[in-house]
C-alpha cells in the first residue's frame, strides 16, 4: 500500500464507496482495505448530521485520514525490525496458498515437500516460521481456519475401556495380535473403517489403510451391511497389484455390526486373520482414524455421499497416497508402497 493509494482510499471513504468496491479499484482483497482502515481512523471535527444535530452543530467523528495512516505504517516499519523472509517471493506465498487452499495439505507437508524435492523459491522459510506466518494473517488467501484438523493427542485413558464386546464374544481380540504386526515390523496388515455420509443416506464408504506403509484403499459400498462388506473387499481384488494373499495377511476392525462376519471377511480378502479392538478404542485402529480424517477435508461430515462419483472418490485415494508424510521423511505413502510390491 503506497502513500497514493492511501489518497485515493481516503477519497474513496469520503464519497461512501464500500471496502468491497475500493478494494476492486485498488487492486487488493477487502480485508486489506478493512485493516487499512483501521490503521487510518482518527478523530476530526465535522458538522453534525441530522440524526445527530440535537447534540450540536460540530461533532467529532472518526475518519480515515491517509496522512495518519502512512505516519502509523511509517513508525510500524521503523520498529517491527527484521523484515519478513517471504515477503519479497511471492512465487512462493502462491505455492503455500495454494497447497493449503486447494490442495489441502498443511504446513508442514508444504515445507518438508519442498525440501525433499528441492527448494525452488530465493526465500526459505521452516514450518514453525510459516504457522506464525499464517496466525499474523500476513496472507491474502488463508487464515487458521484454512488448515487441516489438527489431531487431538490425548485417548480415552485404558482404564475406561471395555476388553470384550457383548456382541462379539467369538471374534479375535488385538489383544492376541503379534508384535510383527504391533509394531509395524511386517507388511501387509491392514485397518479398516467405514464413512458415513449425511443422516438419512445409505452409501457408505468403504476405508481401509496398511499399517507400515499408510497406503489408503477407498470403496464406495452401498450401505453398511455385512454383505457390502464384503463385496467391497472382493472388488479390491481387481485393484491391487501384486499377491492377494501377500499384500492382505491380516484385517483390524473395529466392533460395528458390518464388520463382525470374520470369516467371511478373511475369505473375501484373502488373508489369514481379522482381529478386533477394544470397544470404545479408536486409538487402536490409529492409522485408519488419521486416514479418516484426510478423507474428510474432501468430504466433511454431512456430505451426500450418494452423490459422489467413483472417479472423484478416486482422485482423493491419489491425493491422499501422494501425500508427502513428515514420519516417512516426506515420502508418500505409494513412495513406501512400491518399494514393498
């Protein structure tokens, strides 16, 4: 904002033009104009108008005043000392806006993506450094709000969960699953879910996510029967590359009507046993719950998912597999996936 600019907003006020409008003459969001306001406001002796005429013929009213604005933006440069690392890149201002906004992706996955893939840009920035960045709102395009769901670290502490589900005596506990598969040392044990859509709607989808790799399956089911479940799983089969029974060796689910037919789920993907957690647990079905949660920055809750096309379900499983991961070193989850096929 130049000391012009400040002129002709100045005139823009005194004629009635909106924020909105001048922000279109000037060339600059509405916000801009909003804050610039703000900095310029000042008291002034006008003549009063009718409304408020019973009072006097002068009142003092506040106006913005461009002289007052510059003086204020002039002592603000003189004592904000260092200047901002990204403020003379505006390439890649555009590239955080747009990852975050239209990509979804968060800061750090910005900033570990460019450094795995090599830095582009003249100014270099750390994460800690571009979540102030966004917090001071020195973007036009992204606030706090345009972040990803920062997951909540705390759980339901273990005291509070029940061991056996009444409506699952007979099915395997997580409890008697290895430490192969505990500890992520092995490849091919999956975690499963489902995603609801809006109250009312049957189709569900279908999520499935392997724990050492994180590489995320989604199948959109019809609803959340035990025999779309099922139908799902065998569809897969036509999607997977490699050994069936190699790259399914084991199934995690949780204690939902639609997922307690183990047998028939260990027949239909192939693999050599379904376990279950804890009711009440969904921290042990952790890869699936963040899985999840990467899925819904496309498909909030409430969403209609029978309006959802295969091929647009489809896009978000790439995005989501094509997601630099800060515990992969910001590799992919198809990154580490491929190099166990």
């Amino acid at each position: 904002m130049t000391e012009r600019d400040r002129y002709k907003i100045e005139a823009y006020f005194q004629a009635g033009v909106k924020p909105q409008e001048i922000a279109e003459h000037i060339g600059c969001s509405k916000r801009t104009i909003e804050r610039e306001r703000r900095l310029g406001m000042a008291p002034q002796l006008k003549p009063a108008t009718k409304a408020i005429k019973a009072c006097g013929d002068i009142q003092v009213q506040c106006v913005y005043l461009a002289d007052v604005a510059q003086r204020r933006h002039e002592e603000n440069a003189a004592r904000k000392g260092r200047g901002l690392k990204i403020d003379k890149d505006h390439g890649l201002a555009r590239h955080i806006e747009h990852k975050i906004k239209t990509e979804k992706w968060s800061p750090a996955a910005i900033i570990g993506e460019l450094c795995q893939r090599g830095w582009r840009y003249d100014a270099r920035i750390c994460v800690k450094t571009l979540h102030n960045y966004i917090d001071q709102q020195l973007f036009l395009e992204i606030t706090n709000e345009d972040l990803p769901y920062k997951k909540n670290q705390g759980g339901r502490p273990a005291k509070s969960r029940r061991t056996v589900a009444w409506n699952n005596r007979d099915g395997k506990s997580i409890d008697e699953r290895p430490d192969e598969i505990n500890h992520r040392k092995e490849f091919g044990h999956w975690e499963i879910g489902l995603v609801v859509g809006r109250k009312g709607t049957r189709p569900v989808i279908l999520t499935l996510v392997e724990r050492q790799t994180r590489k995320s399956l989604y199948v959109l089911a019809k609803n959340k029967s035990q025999k779309e479940v099922l139908q799902a799983l065998r569809r897969l089969q036509r999607r997977v590359k490699g050994d069936f029974t190699q790259v399914f060796k084991s199934i995690t689910a949780d204690n939902g009507s639609e997922f307690l037919d183990g047998e028939g789920m260990k027949r239909a993907a192939k693999c050599g046993e379904v376990y279950y957690a804890h009711p009440y647990s969904s921290w042990e079905r952790g890869s699936n719950e963040n899985g999840n949660r990467m899925l819904r920055r496309f498909l909030p809750k409430g969403t209609d998912i029978s309006k959802l096309k295969p091929k647009e379900l489809q896009r978000i499983e790439d995005w989501a597999n094509n997601y630099p991961r800060r515990i992969f070193g910001y590799k992919s989850a198809n990154d580490m996936y491929a190099a166990m096929i």
